[in-house]
C-alpha cells in the first residue's frame, strides 16, 4: 500500500500550505513510489513550463480575472518555483527557504529607508528611484562588476525582445541618454517609418535591410511608449487579445450569413469588426 505524505489532520501540527507543496514535490521526486516524469525534470526541461505558466498568470489578469482564476495561475506559476528548489535542493546549492530569504533580504536592503534603520526621507517615487539605483550600484560592485563595465551589463538575453528594448533604452535613459521631449521622439519615429519605407520601395529590395529598418522602427515604439510609461510587452499583449476577440465575432457573424472569410466581402468583414468594437465600447462604459 503507498505511503504518500500525511496530513496532519491536528490543528496544533497541521503544516502550513507551503510546507505541505514542498513534502509533495519531495515526495514525487525521491520516493520509491513517487512520479517518474517528475523525477526526469531537470531546471533546463522546466523552464517552458515556467515561462508558460507566467504568461497564463499575465493573460488571467489582462482579462480582468482577479478571483480564482487568478489564483489557480499564481498557484501553478508557485509550483514551477518551488519545483526548481526541490532540484536545487537535491545537488546541495538551495532550497526554498533560501528563495524566500534571498527576496526578503534584497528587499530589506532596498528599502532602507522603510524596512531598515535609515530615516524615512524618500516620499516620492523619483527619489525612491534613485535610491534604488544608487543600492542595485552597490550590489553590482559587490558582485564584481566594476564602475568600467558597461550600464548595460545584467539586462538578461533570455527577456522577450521588447522587453529587453525596453530595459535597455531605460537604463540608458537613466545613464542621461534620454529625449528631451516627445516632440523629438515622435520626429524620431516619423524618420524611422522613412528609412522603411525608403527600403521597401527600392527596386531591388534587400530583406536584411529592411528587417533592420523595421528592427530600428519597433525599438523607437518602445522607446516611445517607455517614456510615456507604458509597457510595450503588456500593450501588445493586450492587442493580441482584442485582436482575437474581435476576429472571433467577425468569423461568427459571417458565418451565420453561411460565408467565411475567403468568400465574404471586405465591406462585410468590416461591418462586422465595427460592431465588434462597437460591443466592447459598450461594455467598457457599462462597467
């Protein structure tokens, strides 16, 4: 008979949730009589897995499922790191304890000022900025990295393309290579469409450059919506959504006129899209 990890059923020595994840997964991983698939598991094999179950947590919140739904995904993502530290755990490197304790003692060290013994000084966002910036200097000297390295250094490889666009122009910006106003930037972006377009019209055109005009063009629209504070990834991640919802009504409609889209007209496709937006411009001023 198997002999899974018990639940202590007494209120007085019940295990706490997180305690309970971890005997779980120590469980399927080292027992006789655990999971194979999840003794296989290697950080390398996981980590789609953790990238998907990030996105999924992204996607709940951007359709606006802030209940369970949401906590079912921050559950999901939660088990992708405390499976990691299992596997960590198992070569001697750290365990979930020290996940948690690395956090905490990173903030505590950011927050001197409200966590530590410093005098609460810093009341708006731009001076706890900068105070940030002035302890993560410090932190990377610790870690060996010298005033003469560049302000680039650690802005991961592995972060999607626009994100990592964005956090490379953010830390230029904060280096003192920033746009005086929007007037320019926009003037900016208006020069980049050019340079496309003046590409895309050559008589014999040249894919790579033109990849690398539209490359140009897609980092300024970063650039742009950084300085207006926006999140370029989240922006068009949010698009894609609105994209799919609206195409998804057009296909419906037009197949209750038993068409689909190769056969329909674009005058239909359009009217159907209007009334998609219409219908989502409707429920936003419900709310």
């Amino acid at each position: 008979m198997k002999k899974s990890p018990q639940k202590d059923e007494t209120q007085s020595q019940k295990p706490s949730s997180i305690q309970r994840l971890l005997d779980i997964i120590n469980y399927l991983r080292a027992h006789p009589e655990g999971c194979a698939w999840t003794k296989e598991q290697t950080h390398q094999s996981l980590t789609p897995y953790l990238i998907e179950e990030t996105y999924e947590t992204a996607d709940v919140i951007d359709q606006g499922a802030h209940d369970h739904t949401l906590r079912d995904e921050l559950g999901d993502l939660l088990l992708q790191i405390v499976f990691h530290s299992e596997i960590a755990k198992e070569r001697g490197a750290f365990e979930f304890e020290d996940v948690a304790a690395a956090i905490v003692n990173k903030l505590e060290r950011r927050y001197p000022t409200i966590l530590g013994n410093e005098p609460n000084t810093l009341k708006t966002p731009e001076e706890i900025d900068k105070k940030w910036e002035e302890i993560k200097a410090e932190e990377r000297k610790a870690k060996g990295i010298t005033p003469t390295a560049s302000i680039l250094d650690e802005i991961s490889y592995a972060l999607p393309a626009l994100q990592r666009a964005a956090k490379l122009k953010g830390r230029a910006s904060k280096a003192g290579w920033e746009w005086p106003d929007v007037t320019m930037l926009l003037d900016k972006i208006s020069e980049e469409v050019a340079e496309l377009k003046a590409e895309i019209e050559q008589k014999h055109q040249n894919h790579e450059k033109i990849a690398a005009e539209f490359g140009d063009l897609l980092f300024i629209l970063v650039d742009f919506a950084r300085w207006h504070g926006i999140d370029a990834e989240d922006a068009l991640r949010i698009t894609n959504n609105r994209f799919e919802r609206r195409f998804r009504y057009m296909e419906q409609g037009l197949k209750k006129l038993g068409k689909e889209i190769k056969n329909s007209t674009r005058q239909e496709r359009q009217a159907l899209w209007n009334e998609a937006k219409k219908k989502e411009g409707e429920q936003d001023n419900s709310c």
